[in-house]
C-alpha cells in the first residue's frame, strides 16, 4: 500500500497520484491540507524521508515569514508549526512502508516504486 500527501490544487501532486494510478498501485490518498496533521505523523514521516523539519517546508509561503520561521531552529517547534499550518509542508509524499519521498521531479516515485 502507497500513501500519497496530497493536495488536488498541486499540479505535482496531481501528477504523483496519476502516475501512481496508472502503474496500478493501490494508493491511499491523503488530503493533509482538508485532515489534521500531528507533529507524530509528521515525525514519522521526517524519519522515512531522512529530512529535518526545514528541508520539508515550503519556505516561501506568507505564513513561514508571517511566523517568523526563519530564526526557529528548534525540530519539535518548526513540525508544531507545519501541524498548525499544513500549507507549510512541502508537496507531494508518497510513503512506501519505511520509506519515502517528495515527489519533485516525479522520478523520486518511480525509484521508491522500484
């Protein structure tokens, strides 16, 4: 089972999960922005990524200046603010069992695939 972090607005992310359905893979998709997100599931997902919080935000949306995100180096505090504000976290995840990846370019799912 795939797991995809999706936000239909994305054209990535809409790429992601249209290439997962044309490989046939049975995809569960999560819409982060419409369900809650917890620093736990975000914490998971950092660990199967090999990301720090940082590398997964999306810098240049108005609310990582307007929380003045850039002077925060505290994990726990940036992964409170990506729950609190999910437009933050980068897009599309697609998780495979222990592992996954930010589907930018879309190779990153087909090497996870592989």
């Amino acid at each position: 089972m795939i797991t995809i972090w999706h936000n239909p607005r994305c054209s990535k992310s809409r790429q992601a999960l249209q290439y997962l359905q044309e490989q046939g893979v049975e995809t569960e998709v999560f819409k982060y922005l419409d369900a809650p997100v917890t620093v736990a599931m975000l914490s998971s997902v950092l660990q199967k990524l090999g990301m720090s919080a940082r590398e997964l935000m999306r810098t240049k949306e108005d609310v990582y200046s307007e929380l003045g995100l850039d002077a925060v180096s505290d994990e726990a505090e940036l992964m409170a603010a990506m729950a609190a504000n999910p437009r933050l976290i980068e897009r599309p995840i697609v998780i495979k069992e222990n592992r996954a990846v930010v589907a930018r370019p879309l190779e990153q799912v087909e090497a996870l695939l592989a």
